[in-house]
C-alpha cells in the first residue's frame, strides 16, 4: 500500500485521537474520574500518531506473516514509547510516567501489557484499519479535506506552542526555587492564567510532574572533573564514532574471511564508518545501560529482538529514501523480506553481550580520561564532520540513483558530485547497493 502526505497527516490525527482516548478510558477506570492525561489541551496524543505512522511505514511488507506482524509492532512502538519517555526526562529531569513498580517493565517506560497491546494494534492497524481509514479519507472532496487538514495543523501547531511554553516556563520555575528557595512565592506568581491551567492539568495527569515532589527530588550533580560520565549525549556520540570504525572493520574481515574479497562496507563516502553500527551501538548501550549488570543470556535475548528490528528499519528506510538496498540476505535460510535472518539476529545478540560485558567498560573508562574541554570540542569536531560526510554520503547517493535515467548534470551540484563521485567510485565504496 502506497501512502500519500495526507495519508500519513489523517493517520496521525486519528491515531492520535484514538490513543488519547484509550489513555483517557483507562485512567477513568483507575481513579475513578475524567482525566486529561495528553500533553496537549486538545484530545490528541501524537505519541500514538506516530506509532501509527512507524507502523503505516514499515509493516505493510510483513501482513502476511502475522507472528512477525505482531512482534514487529510492539518492538516498533515500544522504541517509539522509550525514545519519548527518555527526551521528557531529559529535557524535565523527571519521568512523566514510571511503571518501575509492575512486573516485567522495562526501565519504567512500558510493561508486557502495553506490547501485547501494540502487537494486537500492529495487526489491526495493518489489516483492517489502515485500509478502512483510507477508504473514507478518499471519499472526501480534495477542497474540503484540504481546509480540514490546515485547520488541524494550525490548532496542533498552537496547542504544542502553548504547552511547550508552559513545561518550560515550570521547568525555569523548578531551578529558580531551588536556587532561591523561595517555594511559595513562585508558585503563586507563576505564569499567567493559561500557564497555570496547563501546569495544573499536567500534575494531574502525571503526578510526577507537581512541583514540591520535583523539588524533593535532589538535583543531578553535573561533575565538572570528569568527562561524559555515565550514559549522557558525549559519551554515547563518543561510542558512535567508536563502534562505526569498529564495526566497518569487523565487516570488511569478516566479508574477507568468508568469501576471499576485500570490499568497503563503509556507509560514507569519507573515512572507514558504518553508520548502522554507531547508531546500533549508541542505541545498545542507551537502551540497555541499566540493565549492563544482568546476565549474558538476558542481554543476548534483548539484543537479539533490539537488533534485528534496528536492522530491518534501516533496511527498509534505505530502501524507501534512496530506492537501494545496500544488503540482501534473501539466500540465507529464515530471513524475513531479506532484510534480516535469524543467524545475524544471533549475531546482533552475541555483540549485544560482547559490547555490554567486555568492550563497553573498557571504552567508556577510556573516553572518561579525555580531559573536558578536549572531550568537548573533539566531540562536536567529530559531529560536524559525520554530519557533513553523511550529508555527502546521502546526495552521492541520490545523485547516484538518478545518474542512471538523467546522465546530464542539471546544476552545479550535480557537475559536483558527478566530477568527485562517479559510478565507478561509488560502485567502490557501495559494493553491495542494489536498485530496487
């Protein structure tokens, strides 16, 4: 199924709706009264959006194998959900919500109801709703459905304004009580009449979120001796750099041992770096650092699920902005669409442990000696220069692609990129790429 713009934006909106609905439903049943438990004033929920949204994207090409459907939608949902919590809590210093307390949670974000809960929606979202929504979405004049979707833009857009603003404003609150310590005060001046009414609804909705349990919680001590600490922004961007050149060279030996070829398995047109394996190990290690002290056989099953579906979103995302595949695993026994096979599955499960028991202590004890200011700076040298190369790396890759039905440079661009990177140089870096 081809989705439209319009598509994705109805999508949202009704996805968004339903999940409020449903948080709304169950927080009634548990207090016992009405509850806006959104972040925005309006009904919308556009966490759930976007799950409908991830799902809409990258499950249709599993509908008929229902078991991968499934485990699919709930691996899909739960990163959505975790990535959320764990911006909010940066950005508040708080979780919203925390289900730390119910049996087979993980790191207080979800629990087993909520992926079984995603799986039977990943099922339901692709067989019947999906095609049903559509259906009536294109019954709608194209006029009408335009005026409709500028309006809902426009009331999202000022709602998320408006709340964003007031989550800031109580969060500048929040440090200038503890600075000042002068509680009452600020909480009787704090904000105008709208600002309050969305803080109110806020604690009501999230009970973490009131001031004086956010006072009572002791603030983050930043330690000024030692650099990235912990699991923090430098030192998981110090592990991306680390694990891309690492895993481009346990590819390239790995390629060579196995067929006698020495061949790039770069992702960039500068430098010896695999982008996927940066990416997976900075996600490894933030979703998985809590739990880096439980056993091999725990991580390796999370790794193994975490892995898997890192993997196929990346395929299916190479596919769908650049029309290539750069891997093909269609003649390796249980694969599903090519994308992924149960033995590398293993594999990402096997590294998941390695990384976690063995290379992650020894990295990160590495990095933290770096002393801060040179940390610093060497960090966002590197973040330019991957960002610059993946620019790059992504227009050569375009250009590449369209070379073959418009050989004729039509810009300076174009002259640029087909002067540095001709086929026969990306066809070096790219050994693998396909056309699909």
């Amino acid at each position: 199924m081809t989705y439209t713009l319009e598509d994705f934006m109805w999508i949202f909106y009704i996805y968004s709706f339903a999940g409020w609905c449903a948080g709304v439903a169950a927080n009634a049943m548990r207090r016992k009264r009405f509850i806006n438990t959104g972040f925005l004033n309006l009904p919308l929920c556009p966490v759930y959006g976007t799950i409908g949204i991830v799902f809409s994207i990258f499950l249709p090409e599993l509908e008929d194998h229902w078991f991968f459907l499934a485990l699919g939608g709930s691996v899909l949902a739960a990163v959505v959900i975790v990535v959320t919590g764990v911006i909010l809590e940066h950005v508040f210093g708080r979780k919203w919500w925390d289900y730390s307390k119910t049996r087979f949670q993980f790191q207080g974000y979800l629990n087993y109801q909520h992926l079984l809960g995603f799986a039977v929606g990943a099922v339901l979202c692709t067989k019947v709703l999906n095609p049903l929504l559509l259906d009536l979405e294109h019954r709608i004049p194209e006029a009408a459905e335009d005026v409709l979707l500028l309006l809902l833009g426009l009331l999202f857009l000022a709602d998320t304004v408006c709340c964003g603003a007031a989550v800031l404003s109580l969060h500048r609150t929040v440090r200038m009580m503890r600075f000042t310590g002068r509680v009452q005060e600020f909480t009787d001046d704090f904000g105008n009449a709208l600002t309050r009414h969305v803080q109110r609804r806020m604690e009501r909705s999230y009970p973490n979120l009131e001031i004086r349990k956010i006072l009572d919680t002791p603030a983050r001590e930043k330690d000024r001796e030692v650099f990235a600490r912990g699991c923090c922004f430098y030192k998981l961007a110090g592990l991306f750099f680390i694990g891309s050149f690492l895993g481009d060279l346990v590819e390239t030996i790995f390629c060579y041992v196995r067929s006698g070829v020495l061949m790039s398995r770069s992702s960039v047109v500068y430098g010896p770096f695999s982008i996927v394996w940066g990416f997976g190990c900075a996600l490894l290690t933030a979703f998985l650092y809590k739990y880096r002290e439980k056993s091999d056989r725990y991580i390796f099953v999370y790794g193994t699920v975490l892995g898997g579906a890192y993997e196929y979103i990346c395929s299916a995302l190479s596919e769908l902005v650049f029309g290539t595949v750069f891997w093909d695993y269609s003649e390796i026994p249980f694969n599903l669409g090519g994308r992924i096979n149960l033995l590398y599955c293993f594999f990402w499960g096997i590294a998941a442990v390695v990384w976690l028991k063995i290379l992650y202590p020894i990295l990160s004890s590495w990095i933290e000696k770096l002393p801060v200011r040179t940390g610093t700076v060497l960090t966002w040298v590197m973040v330019v220069f991957m960002t610059v190369n993946m620019a790059i790396s992504a227009l050569a890759l375009y250009r590449y692609d369209t070379r073959r039905e418009q050989p004729e440079a039509q810009n300076g661009l174009e002259r640029f990129l087909d002067t540095h990177f001709d086929d026969a140089r990306m066809e070096k870096i790219y050994p693998n790429a396909k056309e699909v």
